[in-house]
C-alpha cells in the first residue's frame, strides 16, 4: 500500500460569518489547500466532505459549485465532532486503497451561539433538568468529576487548561479569540455547569478547514519539500464499558485509537512532540493527557500544574488554543487541526511554532461516541 | 379541550419507569444472564458480549451510590437552576441519570460515593400537550 502525504492545508481564520453559505464557508478552504497544494480542482479524483449542519444537504457537491464542477466523485460524511477527521480519513483510505493518488478533504461547519446539546427528543414532556442535564458542558463537567472522584483533579487545576489554551491563541492569528484569561478571570467567570465556566466551554464559531492528500507516487513527482506524512490514522467507536449508555465514555473510546494509531505509526507517546487533542470543555482535555498516554493515569493534574503542556513545555497540548479559544466549528475542527500539526512540522508556525517538531498528534472526539487520532511526520 | 384526552394517573417520564399509575413505582432494568450487563429499556440483543436473546427484565434497587455529578448553572429558557445532575450506581447493578435533590448544590456538600435513595414524584409540573402529569424518579441522600 502507498504511504499518504499532505500536500496542501488550510484553514480559514475561524469568526462568524452569517452572510455566507456553507458551501462559500467551505469553498474558501479548499481554495487555500489547493493553492498551497500547487494544484487546481481539475487536479483532484476525489472530494471528501465533512459537515454537520446540513448532512443530508450535498455540501461537497455545493462546494465544488463553487469552485468547480469536474464531476468527480463526492462523499459527505457526518460523525459528531469527529467529521471532519472521518472525511479527512476517507480521504486517506481511497489512496492505501490504490483508488486515487490526489484528493481533497474539507470540513466545514456554521454554527448558532448557545448551549449544544440536551434537546431531548422522544415522546412525553422535556426531560432537560428533569432527569440531569444532556447539555454539552454538563455531560464533559461530569465526565471531569469522575477524574476528580479518582485523582483529586481540583476546580483550578481544570481551569488551567483554559488559561493555557487562550494564552496560546493569542499566538495564533487564525483562532477566534486572541486574548489572555488569568487564572482568576477564568475561575470568576459565569457557571455555567460546575466546574465549567463559560471560558472553560469551547467556543461557537464558523469555519473550515482542507487538505489536499497524495499517493507517495504523486508526492514524489509535485516535490517533497513541505509535504507532511500521514504515520497513523484510526477511527473508533465507543466499546462497551458499565456506565457509556448512561454517561458517554470518552476514555474507551480514545484510549482504543491511541493504541492502535501508536502501533500503526511504530512510535510511542514519548516521540510525540505536539498534539492538538479534543478540548471542547477544559474537564475533557485533562482526561486526554492520560488517554494519549502524555502522561500516566492520575499525573494529568500535576502535567498541567508543572507547565508540561505549555508551548516550550515537554509536550504542548493545543498551541494553537484549542476549541477552548481558536474556536469548535464542529464539522471543520478534525480538518483543522491537522494543519495546526502540519504548519509546525514544516515550520511555519510562526511565534507559536514548537522547535524541532518532527511528529505530531490530532485527536477529537465526536460524543455519541467516534474518536480519530492521526499522526503526522515531518518529511523535509 | 386538551384536558380530556389526559388518561388518569400519571404516566411515566421515562418507558423504564414501571408502575407509575400505582403506589409501586420502580425502575427496570434489562440484564443480560451471559455477562450481567445492566441496560435500560427493552432490547434483545446485549452490547457488551453480542449474546442474543439473554435478557431479561428486573427490578432494580432504590439504593444506590453517587458515582459523578455536576452542577448545572446555565440551562434551556425556563427551566430552573442550579441543580445537580447526577450519575448513579444502583445497589446489584445498573447506573441512572436523574436530579439529585434535598441537598444544597454546592460541591462542598457533596460527596461521591455518598448513598442516596431513589425516590417517585411528580415531574416538576411538567404536563405534555394533552395535559397528562408524569411520574419521574430522583435522587436524595439516604436517610
């Protein structure tokens, strides 16, 4: 089977654009990979597409509406917040499958602001507040305080994510926010489920992000320089465990891919040098430096204390500031977070650029449940 | 008239609910006698072995231990906050989700693993289109 490279990635800076389609959302990304790709629409077999919102809206087709109509084949694809790593995966699969040796994958999502989550549905009366909460940062807040039942996790230690993150976003053009949140603004902020405040919540943004992906026969014949290699890409669902049906497990379900994306990359958690992990909700990123196995179970409170995520720090988690502040377009995220991965093992990450990153690791986690992970490498 | 086409007695919030129309409520819980999972609401096939017609249907415990919470803070319009969303861990097997009341929602008063007691009441008012009151379940600290 060929190996897989990234040839071209971006992503838009992500903000609110209520005057736009999706499909003029997406488009604009996809123009930006293609660019930085070298290449054209007419270049591409295949086009890959995830998006939410409108699953069942031909998105891909739209785009290529936009920006050029060449009749190939379209695939949209929707898994929670994973939909964007599952196109981008599809996109993989159809050159190890020999199908296709150049093809395009774009995420794209436009969001309302507010509360995700908890709608209920079913027959009866509301059961919102009644039998729990189904809200999003209430099912993550949860999920935070089975980690605080087993280490003793505190309130500000889960609020640390979310200074770090935002510190990181101010290094970061693309991301929605560029501001600092002390640890006090952070903790002081309005609850919104104990203990996620409102800056400890990912933020509600449009966006998109694109990577154009090659066979090892095309990547060698457009030029190798800044291409990025595609090490490892899993997709899971979640496995039986006691309580999932009841309160989704987002540990199975990552702890599973981590260890099959580690075997199939051949490297460990100790060659990673940056990781871009799911942090829709500080209680959840905290969670994941065990999950990926950063650290060992119950040390993710002292790696967050010691400073060992921060950029500059033994592994940084989320420089380019995570859903918490570069902003959680839900169908785009899995899209971009790989070219954060991409843009610093080519080195072009500017003032937040981690030095000497060789090999890297995105991670999301669509509730319901889906997990991709993918591990990149820097070939130049 | 919506009212007249409310049945008498409350129906049940929930289809694992059982007996809401009766003065012995409980909840249902569907175990599998392969692998001793516990689920709710009817299936036939377990998620956890894959084994095929091993479920059966039983009554599960009042008694339980709280395994996870959080307090919520920011809902949906009209529905009131704080509370305390909590995840419990039924004596002999199950784990439900529900409100945990008659205790102050603060995280200093709460105590994981603390026992708590399911009990049967009204679902805070909240009537469907054609005016039926349901029964719901929740948790208190055990007496």
């Amino acid at each position: 089977m060929s190996e897989v490279f990234i040839l071209g990635v971006d992503m838009i800076k992500f903000g609110r654009f209520p005057e736009k389609t999706v499909p003029q959302i997406g488009a604009q990304a996809a123009l930006m990979a293609l660019d930085d790709a070298g290449l054209t629409i007419k270049d591409m077999e295949a086009l890959y597409c995830g998006n939410l919102g409108q699953a069942s809206a031909m998105v891909g087709q739209r785009i290529l509406q936009e920006i050029g109509q060449t009749g190939i084949g379209v695939v949209n694809c929707s898994n929670a917040c994973a939909t964007g790593a599952t196109a981008f995966r599809e996109a993989w699969m159809s050159i190890k499958a020999g199908v296709h040796d150049v093809v395009l994958a774009v995420g794209v999502e436009q969001m309302g602001k507010g509360l995700l989550g908890g709608g209920g549905g079913g027959a009866g009366i509301p059961k919102e507040g009644l039998l729990g909460s189904g809200t999003m940062p209430a099912v993550f807040a949860e999920a935070g305080m089975e980690h605080a039942r087993k280490y003793g996790t505190t309130f500000e230690q889960f609020a640390k994510v979310s200074v770090k993150n935002h510190h990181h976003s101010t290094l970061n053009p693309k991301a929605m926010y560029q501001i600092e949140t002390p640890l006090e603004t952070v903790m002081n902020a309005e609850m919104i489920s104990y203990p996620n405040t409102k800056l400890m919540c990912s933020v509600n943004v449009d966006g998109s992000a694109a990577a154009v992906l090659v066979s090892e026969k095309k990547a060698r014949e457009l030029g190798m320089s800044r291409a990025v290699k595609v090490r490892a890409s899993v997709l899971t669902s979640d496995p039986y465990s006691e309580r999932d049906l009841v309160m989704p497990d987002v540990n199975a379900v990552t702890r599973k891919a981590a260890a099959s994306a580690y075997e199939m990359a051949g490297v460990g958690p100790e060659d990673v040098d940056l990781v871009e992990l799911h942090d829709c909700f500080a209680t959840a990123e905290i969670l994941h430096y065990e999950n990926l196995g950063l650290c060992g179970d119950g040390e993710a409170g002292r790696m967050i204390d010691d400073g060992e995520v921060e950029l500059g720090g033994r592994v940084p988690v989320n420089v380019s500031g995570g859903l918490l502040s570069k902003g959680h377009p839900l169908g785009a995220t899995g899209i971009a977070n790989i070219y954060e991965v991409s843009t610093h093992l080519r080195g072009e990450a500017d003032k937040r650029q981690v030095e000497g990153a060789r090999i890297g690791m995105t991670h999301v986690i669509g509730l319901g449940s889906a997990c991709g992970i993918h591990i990149l490498e820097s070939v130049a | 008239m919506s009212e007249e086409k409310a049945v008498s007695g409350p129906l049940p919030v929930v289809t694992w609910l059982k007996g809401a129309n009766t003065n012995d409520p409980y909840i249902e819980g569907h175990k599998c006698g392969e692998c001793g999972a516990v689920f709710l609401g009817e299936r036939s096939t377990c998620s956890a072995c894959s084994a095929r017609d091993s479920i059966s249907a039983v009554r599960l415990s009042t008694k339980g231990k709280l395994y996870s919470y959080c307090i919520v803070h920011r809902s949906f319009p009209g529905i009131e906050v704080p509370y305390i969303s909590a995840i419990v861990d039924l004596e002999g097997g199950g784990t439900i989700k529900g409100n945990l009341i008659n205790i102050e929602p603060d995280p200093e008063k709460i105590e994981f693993d603390m026992p708590v007691e399911v009990v049967f009441q009204d679902a805070l008012g909240r009537k469907d289109k054609d005016g039926n009151n349901y029964l719901s379940y929740f948790f208190q600290p055990a007496a």
